[in-house]
C-alpha cells in the first residue's frame, strides 16, 4: 500500500469519526429538547364581563363560561419554559345602552355569547420542588380569534313595551381579532418526574376593543369595549 492511498484511507476514517461524532451531538441535542419538552390539556369554568368604553354604555353584570384547550410547555433552563398551545373559549358578557329601530327608542340590554380560538404565548416561571408539589407564576400574552358571535336582546322601548330576540347574529359587530394580556398562578402536583396534574387560576385581561360599528341611535358614537375573563384552570401535563 502506497503512501497516497494510506493518506486516503486516514481521510475517510477520519470523516467517519467527524460524522459520527456530529449524529451524536445532535442526536445528544435532540433527546434533551425531547425531555424538555411537555405536552397537556385542560378545562377551564370562567367568568367574564364586557368594559364599554362609549358613551352611554354600561356594564350589566358578569357571565359564566367554559374553555378547554391543548398545552405545550418547551423547557428553556431549569424552572423556565415558553408556555403555548390553543384554546376554545366560551366567552360571555353583559351591555346595556342606548338603542333604536326605525319606530321605536329604547334601552338596549344584551347578553353576548362569543367563541374564540385563542393562541396563548407565555413565559412560565416555576419553583422547585416541595415534596411532590411545585408552583409556578405565568405571564404573557394571547391572540384570540372571533369564530361565533351571537346574543340574547332584550329591548326595552320608551313606552313600556319590552322586545326580546334570544337568538341574534352579532358577527358584524364583533371584531376579528382580541388581544388579551395573561397573568396566571398556581401548582403541579407530579405523579412521576414528568407527569404532573395542575391547578391554574388565570387573569385574561383585553388589550383590545372588541365591539365594531357605532350606536343605532346616535350615530357619532362608535361602540368600544374590552373583554376580560378569569378561569380556573384544572389540566394534565405530561
């Protein structure tokens, strides 16, 4: 065997080792993002209420709801991680406000009753361990999508009379798009190193209005108003 040829055999043992070497850093890299990686879901009961901000706009109580939804926790350093996921989120609230059809003036009270699909992006913060118990701070951020808008009118004339309507489309006058600041708290209990069940109390606050459109009776006011909600959230990562 020749000296060239010795060189040439040298060359390629030694690409194999580089590649070798290089599958199992990434292969290294790959099972601990793997581990640093979880995978949830959970139920929410929530309660939410309508802010106006239009003249002549009122808030007329908070509604119940539900959500429920599919959590991805991406592990960034020890106790911190990227929270996100979607949601499907029964949102209610309740207005009253100056109202009118083309014979009649009246007070307006209305139940709205919203669907959104909700992408939440948020940083989790969680302490060590207490035993089988670890609890955890959350704050970021929520894009939520309008995909339902309907309402449940209650027309109260000037003259007395009283129309009702308990199954209005409301969709035009509903926007698109809700931003929404998250704060959360709460505590995971684990079953193992990485299966652990949570409980979750979460403050969605609007950033954004969610009413479109102006009055029907006095039409230089444009509708405004911000949604806002507080779940209680009971889920399992894993």
């Amino acid at each position: 065997m020749n000296i060239f040829a010795e060189i040439k055999i040298k060359r390629k043992m030694k690409t194999k080792i580089l590649l070798i070497g290089l599958f199992a850093v990434l292969t290294s890299q790959a099972i601990s993002q793997e581990k640093g990686f979880r995978f949830g879901i959970k139920v929410a009961p929530n309660i939410a209420w309508i802010a106006p901000d239009a003249e002549g706009y009122e808030n007329d109580g908070s509604v119940m709801g539900f959500s429920a939804g599919f959590i991805a926790d991406i592990g960034l350093a020890d106790n911190y991680s990227i929270n996100t996921g979607i949601n499907y989120d029964y949102l209610n609230g309740k207005l009253k406000f100056p109202f009118a059809t083309t014979a009649d003036t009246g007070t307006m009270y209305r139940k709205y009753n919203l669907r959104y699909v909700e992408l939440p992006l948020t940083i989790k913060m969680r302490t060590n361990k207490f035993g089988d118990i670890a609890y955890f701070g959350e704050l970021g951020v929520g894009t939520a999508f309008n995909v339902r808008a309907k309402s449940q009118d209650e027309f109260k004339l000037d003259n007395g009379a009283v129309i009702s309507d308990d199954d209005n489309d409301v969709s035009k006058e509903i926007a698109l798009v809700k931003e929404s600041l998250i704060i959360g708290a709460g505590a995971e209990y684990f079953i193992d190193e990485s299966t652990s069940l949570f409980l979750q109390l979460t403050f969605n606050a609007g950033l954004t209005n969610i009413l479109t459109g102006n009055n029907s009776r006095y039409t230089d006011i444009s509708q405004k108003g911000k949604l806002y909600d507080l779940q209680l959230s009971i889920g399992v990562l894993f």
